[in-house]
C-alpha cells in the first residue's frame, strides 16, 4: 500500500513540475480534454446495437440526413469531387454543424450507406430511421440538400429514391 502511494506522489509531483515548467502545454492539454469531454454526446449520437444493423443505431437526425444524401447522389454514378464539396458546405449551412462535425457525419455517412451494401438499400432503411427519429420534420432540409447536389436532370433511380423517401417519411 505504501509503493504505490508512493507511486502516485511522485506521478502527481511530476505532473505538477511539468505545468509548473510549460504552461502552454498544460493548458492545450487541458482544452484538449475539454473539447473530448463536450464532443462525447455528439459521437454517442451514434451507438452500436448487438444483433441489429448499424442504421439502427443512429439516435442524430442530421447523422441520417447526410447519410441519406451521400446515399442519393452515389445512385446516378460515383459522387464527383464538386458534389462532396456541396454537400459538406450543405451540412454546415442546412443542418447548421460545424466543419468538424460536418466531417465526422460524412464519415460515419458513408460508412452507413456501406453497410447497407447498395444505395438503394441505403435510401430505404435510412429513410425508415429518419421517419422513426424525426418524423417528417426533416422533409423540408432534405429536400433542399437534395435539389442543391444533384447535377443536371434526375436519373430514374433518384426519382424512384425521391418517392421512396417520401413513402418512408408518410409524405403525400
């Protein structure tokens, strides 16, 4: 008992030096627990369930729009580098998140859309998860996000993802 009091004295004492000697660094430090602290709810906004698909885990309405959207425009073809640059300035203007946040989301996004093995899939289990989390409250930011990335005319199957959707979110 008294080695490891020992142990913790002198752990705390060089802890204490060290501030003592950088004062820049114990502060950094210091704001960079901080940030981790506050972003916790943030990234548990997403949780893994046991036995369930990942898109059930999703608890953030923004988390599902985005996902919805990388979802929407990998269905004409491979999304362009100017479509994820709109969507990202989409996610910080529409859904009012920071760039870091809009980062994580795209992210966890695409992930999202990969575990569902198409985009098709995609736009139907992350519609239903929307509808469950938000009901058709977000109707109105996904339709904007969606009209804002696309390039050009619709393709039959964002058409056919654009009814879906609205199937999913009781829109008539």
């Amino acid at each position: 008992m008294g080695f490891i009091v020992l142990i913790l004295t002198t752990l705390g004492g060089a802890l204490f030096w060290w501030a003592r000697q950088n004062p820049g660094d114990a502060v950094n430090a210091a704001q960079d627990v901080a940030t981790t602290v506050r972003n916790a709810p943030r990234r548990l906004a997403f949780r893994k369930q046991h036995n369930a698909h990942p898109v059930e885990g999703i608890d953030d309405a923004r988390i599902a729009i985005c996902a919805l959207a990388q979802a929407f425009i990998e269905l004409d073809a491979l999304p362009t580098s100017d479509q994820r640059k709109r969507l990202s300035v989409l996610l910080r203007t529409e859904l009012r998140s920071s760039a870091d946040e809009a980062e994580e989301m795209e992210v966890l996004g695409r992930w999202l859309v990969g575990q569902c093995q198409s985009p098709d899939a995609a736009v139907t289990r992350l519609s239903r998860r929307l509808f469950k989390i938000d009901g058709d409250a977000s109707w109105g930011k996904m339709q904007n996000m969606l009209t804002a990335l696309v390039e050009g005319d619709l393709s039959p199957a964002q058409v056919d993802a654009i009814t879906e959707m609205k199937r999913a979110l009781h829109i008539r």
